[in-house]
C-alpha cells in the first residue's frame, strides 16, 4: 500500500534517507494552532534587536514565510534561547518535519521555569500525536502528565485531543 493510497503524506525522518508516514499527522495539525500571540510578544521583547536573524525570522514567520523564517533563525547565535528554540519548533511543526520539532520541544519541556514551557509541553504532544503509533509510549508519558494537571492552561485541549486519538 502506498501512501497515496491510503491518503497519507510521507515526510523524511531525521536520517532523510527513509520515508515514515505519519497516520495521525492530520489530527495533530487540526489541533495545531499557530502561537501568534507569543510571536507578537516576542517581536515587542526583541524589537531592541530590530535586524537581527531572530527578528527577522519573527518577521517571516509572521507573513508565513516559513522556510525563509528557518533560514533566519539558522544564521542566529542565540540559538540557546528558548523564545528562539520555540519559534524553531513551531516552524518545523508547520513544515511537518516533526522529528526536528519534537527535538526542539523537548528541549524546552526538560526547565519547568521556562516562561514557554506548558506551551512546549502542549506542541511536544502535538509532535507525538503526529509521530504515532511510533511515539506511542512517549505520548502516554506525557499525555498522562497534562491530564494531570486539570488546572492547566491546555486541560481541555489535550482532553480532546486523547478523546479523539482513541477514536482512530
């Protein structure tokens, strides 16, 4: 069965040489939702760096300039940061390179301090969601996590999201 066949797109995994399909990559990108209001925060903390790789890559993102967002964040030397760590995820989210995103989620989701860090938990598990039956046992973990956390901003989210994986 190819994947034409069964409707599924195929994306590279992170050897690029082998071809994965993602079978529950659509019901993470109906959930997905661009982080626009962080971005417009982020572009008022960074408007100090105006021309910067960082602000222009917000800059891109923002006109969904994708590709050219990665590139800027690419040239940047504070690729430490977690806002930029963060915007390199949900770009390669967006780009459904999800094995890439997942390695910059999880970098933000290891530092519960982190100002950004339910929000990484929330797009880690999209990133699993997208990755699975593969991911199966790290989307567990981490769904049995948020669920825990009933006063959590994504809660409700990530109930629905459970709810509708099992239907599959």
């Amino acid at each position: 069965i190819t994947p034409e066949e069964i409707g599924k797109e195929n994306f590279q995994n992170d050897n690029q040489n082998e071809v994965q399909v993602y079978a529950y990559a659509d019901i993470a990108e109906d959930y997905y939702e661009r982080p626009d209001y962080l971005t417009s925060i982020l572009k008022s903390e960074e408007a100090k760096l105006e021309g910067s790789p960082f602000g222009k890559a917000l800059d891109d993102y923002q006109n969904n300039k994708i590709s050219s967002a990665l590139n800027e964040l690419d040239k940047s030397k504070n690729s430490i940061e977690s806002n930029e760590i963060f915007l390199k995820a949900n770009i390669l989210f967006e780009l459904k390179r999800y094995i890439e995103a997942t390695k910059e989620f999880e970098k933000l989701t290891k530092d519960e301090l982190l100002p950004l860090y339910e929000d990484a938990q929330w797009y880690l598990l999209l990133c699993y969601t997208a990755a699975l039956p593969k991911s199966s046992s790290q989307y567990e973990k981490l769904l049995s996590q948020l669920l825990a956390q009933t006063d959590g901003f994504y809660f409700n989210k990530v109930k629905q999201l459970s709810d509708t994986v099992k239907k599959q």
